[in-house]
C-alpha cells in the first residue's frame, strides 16, 4: 500500500492537538476508574485472550452433513478477480464453503477476507508462502509458516480465526498436524482433487468432480494462481448437480 508523504499542514497541527486532549482525558479517566476501585492506587489490567480449543491431529476428509454430505473448498486466495466471482456463485446457490488462504494473500485483501467470513463460509490456514517442500524443511520453518499464516488471516478476518490447517500440496508432518491442532485448526485434505489449477477446461473439471466423488465428500478448487474463470464456470455447474444427486453442502468435520 503505498504512503502519502508530506509537511504536515495547521489542519494536521490541529487535529493532532485535539487528538492529544482527547486520549489524555480519555486516559485520566481510565486512571481515576481503576483507582477508585482499588481505594486510590491505580491497577494495570492485561487484556484477556480467549482459550483456544485442542481439535484432532488426524487429517480431517469427511464432512458434518454425514455419509451424503459434500465439502467445498477453495485455495490459495483471496484474489481480488476471482474470489468475488467464486462468492457469488456460492452465494447464488445458497451454498458454504472452505476457504485455505495464504497469509500473504490475505494480508493484501483483508476486505475479501471480511467478505468470505461475511457470507458464512469458514477460514483454513494455507500457510505464508504456499511451499509445497515445506515437509523438506526444519520444524521451525514450518511453525513459522503456520503461525504467521494464522495470525495474518485473524488479523485480516478482524479476529476470526481459521478453523482448519491445510498443508501445500499435501505437505503434512507429524510435528505441523499437532502445531496446527494445538491452535484449534483441524489439519484438512481433500478427496477430489478437480485439477483446476492446470485449466484443463470447464467440461474436465466437471467430469472430475462427477467421476471421482465416490472417493470422499471434500473437494477442492482454487479462487487464486492465475486465470480461474474456469473453476467459476465449474462451480456453476457442479454446485446444482450436487443437489440433484441429493447432496447436502457442509464443512469439514473438527
């Protein structure tokens, strides 16, 4: 984001001036409350940050809807052409999903972050960088992968936390699953794989989904990487096939 430069003008002095009243009165009264409430000696209260809930180290594929439910999940986002366009889909056939964003991505687009959680769908770390090697590398690389990623997306979402951890490319370890758990993102997989990536063509995508999905309920397609207006078209045809075959959309199990 680029920053404005600049002399700072009387308006500025100003304002700053008044800015200045405002947060020393403000603090006065902070003070005076904490020190009436302990007899007249201030108290310094440290914020309180919510517990967070161990969930399974097991890769997670089955979905809360049970044996004739489906998971929709999408990677690698938010981008700004192709997640809006990914959202409207789902929302014009009334359906939720799973979005596994990359830290970076979401630290540039923390609106399309907001809008994702906005609508009701779920938040999935994917990691900083997308590094696909990353099972290659040391466990404190990882640990900094998974950590930042988490925190650049809670910070995007305005404090929602990703719910699920999935590794790039399958790259799961048995030290990232139990880090992951530990901060209460069930490590997620996928069943079918629609290759949307590569753009092989709405009709291929489709015929993945149909072909493959006795594999197992989660898919995955991506809202990022480059041109997605075939995963958009896919969706638009795959999300009303799955209710005619009678499948329920839902999220991966926790």
């Amino acid at each position: 984001m680029a920053r404005h430069g600049g002399t700072r003008g009387w308006y500025g002095k100003v304002v700053g001036a008044a800015l200045g009243v405002t947060l020393f009165a403000v603090g006065a009264s902070v003070w005076t409350a904490q020190a009436d409430a302990v007899g007249g000696s201030p108290k310094a209260t440290a914020p309180v940050k919510p517990a967070v809930r161990t969930v399974a180290m097991s890769i997670a594929h089955a979905s809360d809807k049970g044996a004739h439910g489906v998971n929709i999940t999408i990677d690698d986002g938010p981008d700004p052409v192709w997640t809006p366009q990914v959202l409207d889909v789902l929302r014009e056939y009334g359906v939720k999903a799973t979005f596994c964003m990359v830290g970076t991505q979401a630290q540039a687009h923390p609106d399309l972050v907001k809008k994702v959680v906005a609508a009701g769908h779920r938040l999935c770390d994917h990691t900083v960088s997308h590094d696909t090697t990353m099972d290659k590398k040391s466990p404190a690389y990882r640990s900094q992968q998974i950590l930042d990623a988490e925190r650049m997306i809670t910070k995007a979402s305005g404090g929602v936390r990703p719910m699920y951890y999935r590794a790039p490319g399958g790259a799961f370890t048995p030290d990232s699953r139990k880090l992951a758990a530990s901060r209460g993102m069930r490590p997620l997989g996928w069943n079918v794989d629609t290759k949307d990536f590569e753009r092989p063509g709405t009709d291929a995508i489709v015929t993945t989904v149909q072909q493959e999905l006795p594999n197992g309920p989660t898919l995955l397609f991506h809202d990022s990487g480059g041109d997605r207006s075939q995963t958009v078209e896919a969706l638009r045809r795959v999300l009303p096939w799955l209710k005619q075959q009678g499948y329920s959309f839902g999220f991966p199990v926790r």
